[in-house]
C-alpha cells in the first residue's frame, strides 16, 4: 500500500518494535513487551481519565488487510478510554472525497485529526485547513507535502524494511559463494517502494558475495504477486534467497512457488500479516521471516491524539511537548521470535 515515510532511517534488524503508545504518558507502564501486544490491551492502569477528546480520525478506503488492520487499532485503542471519542470517516481512495470527509471533521469542531491521506500532497491544503482552524492534526503514515499541515507525524519505515529484510537475508547467505537473490516489489510508482528497494540494496554491498540477479514489481494485490513471481520463477532457474514487500501480494507468491514445486530458496516477507506469521512458525515452507511495517501505529496515533487535546507530552523526555515525528522499528520476525509478534499480525 501507499505507505511513505518522511525520512530514511538506517537501522540494524533484530531489536524489539517500539510503539510510540509505550512512550506517551498517557499510557505509561511497566508491563513487559507492552510494545509487542495488539493495540487493544488496556492502558495503564495509573493512567487515569482525563478531560474529554474528540478525536477525528481519516483513512483511506479498507482495501488491503493492513488498511484495515490500521482502521481496527484506531477503533480498538480509541476504545480503551473512557475519555475518548471517536469520529471515524467511511474511508476512500479518492482524494477528493476524504478531503470532504475530513472538512466534515473540521466543520464538526473536533479536537484532534489524525489523517492518512489516500494521498500525502493531495491532502496537505485541507491538513494546513485544520491546523490553521486550531485544530491539530496527527498525520499518520502517508506525509503531508508541508510540515505545517500537521503537528505531529508517526509511520513506519520504508527504508528500514529494505535494509533490515537484506541484512537478515544477507546473515544466512554471508558464508555461501555466490549467492544470488531476488526482489519482489511493490507499486513502482510509490516512494515507498524506492525506498525499500533502496534500503535492501544497501544492505546487500555489506555482502560482496552477494548479487541481486532480478528484481520484479508487482502490486500489493494477490493475484498480481502470483503473477510477478510466476515470471520471475521462470526466468529465475536458481537463486538463494527472496524478498517480497507485502505480505498480501506474498499469498499469490507462495502459491506460484507451490505451484512451480520450487523449496531451494528462502523467502522474507514484509508488512507482518498473521498468514505470514503462521507459516514462519510452522517452519515447513520457504518463507523464513517477515519484516515489520506495523499497522499499530493507528493504535499510537490516537495515544498521541489524546495526548495533544490533553496537553500532556511523553514519558521519559524532558521536553513539555510531544515530539514533531515518530518512525516506528521494522523488526524482523523469525521463527525464533514470532510467538511474541503473533498476537499483532492482521489478517
């Protein structure tokens, strides 16, 4: 999906996945793994109801299973407060339309916005619109053209599922002569999509023994990532190793590689779907590990929404103020891990 960060963050794989819940002093706790849990758990017990929020909250149309894993911890957290209330749009992929939702959100006087634009530019002017009308607004995921259309931003990142999913790929082929692997993409026409290709590429020259031989950009769908990675079976006879960006177009993958009886490579996964998880778990087939792109930043996001109409700022920072930004961890889930990220895998 539509997924741009604004910034690259050149991180190493295998630490924990922080959410920016954790770190709000609104949902402070000392509970282990907080971070790892599905956006539903209850906050903190000593976080005690506070003064009343509306909170606004703008999507794009559910039409991906991480979509909608993103609307249901929006809805999901917002739950968990007693002193929150949540106005949640139908959702659309046309930009003109959400830019009328989220009008009907400002004219509606709302607290706080949280928006994720179906498209980051085309919304800036009605982000600028709520800000200007005293209204702040978390912008979530997919940026904004103008820092000032929003008070704070919090997204995963793209370039870190690139160089995270390429050092955990490149750590099991470091000792193999001339290994070769291949990638399967997202939209090319998305910068997320650069941006992950960018970071595996990256992490791919610590690796001089190392070479990608193809690279094949399907359309984070099912059928289309059948499709791309039937192609690339065919002109691909032998290879070491796979990276597929999005763990839906990775359904259709695996059943090409089903299909064409190929198990000689391993395969890693990207976004964290629970089919993904299942299968690493399993440990019977190519798909080895998934890289994170966590769709609990909407559980965040409200934190962070609640935060903003409470005036309160984050725990464990000296600043009065919650901070402009927030990039979530891409994480690498392997079978040694994954009991611990099963409960936020989304179907």
């Amino acid at each position: 999906m539509s997924r741009t960060a604004p910034s690259r963050r050149g991180l190493l794989f295998g630490t924990a996945a922080v959410s920016a819940g954790a770190l709000l002093t609104a949902c402070t706790s000392n509970e282990p793994k907080q971070q790892e849990q599905p956006a539903g758990n209850t906050p903190a017990t000593g976080d005690k109801p506070g003064k009343p929020v509306t909170i606004g909250f703008a999507g794009p149309q559910a039409d991906h299973g991480w979509l909608n894993a993103i609307n249901q911890n929006a809805k999901s957290r917002a739950a968990k407060y007693s002193d929150v209330t949540l106005e949640i749009t139908e959702g659309s992929n046309d930009t003109a339309a959400q830019i009328g939702q989220v009008q009907t959100l400002i004219n509606k006087k709302v607290d706080v916005l949280v928006i994720l634009p179906a498209d980051g530019k085309a919304l800036t002017q009605v982000g600028l619109q709520a800000m200007r009308a005293g209204i702040p607004v978390v912008n979530l995921d997919r940026v904004f053209a103008s820092p000032q259309a929003y008070r704070c931003w919090i997204g995963g990142d793209n370039y870190g599922m690139g160089l995270n999913a390429g050092t955990y790929i490149g750590e099991q082929l470091k000792d193999k002569p001339n290994a070769k692997v291949v990638e399967l993409a997202g939209l090319d026409n998305l910068e997320l999509t650069r941006q992950r290709t960018q970071g595996f590429d990256d992490a791919l020259k610590n690796y001089p023994n190392i070479t990608k031989v193809a690279r094949q950009a399907a359309d984070f769908t099912v059928e289309s990532g059948q499709a791309k990675m039937a192609q690339l079976l065919q002109a691909q006879p032998a290879f070491d190793a796979l990276w597929n960006h999005d763990d839906d177009q990775g359904v259709g993958a695996l059943r090409a590689i089903a299909q064409a009886g190929r198990d000689d490579f391993l395969m890693v996964g990207g976004a964290g779907a629970r089919s993904a998880m299942d299968a690493i778990k399993a440990g019977t087939g190519v798909l080895k590990a998934t890289v994170l792109y966590p769709p609990t930043m909407a559980a965040s996001a409200i934190d962070l929404a609640r935060a903003l109409g409470q005036g309160k700022g984050v725990g464990g920072l000296a600043e009065l103020e919650i901070p402009s930004s927030l990039t979530l961890y891409s994480a690498v889930v392997t079978k040694e891990n994954v009991d611990d990220y099963l409960p936020t895998g989304f179907n």
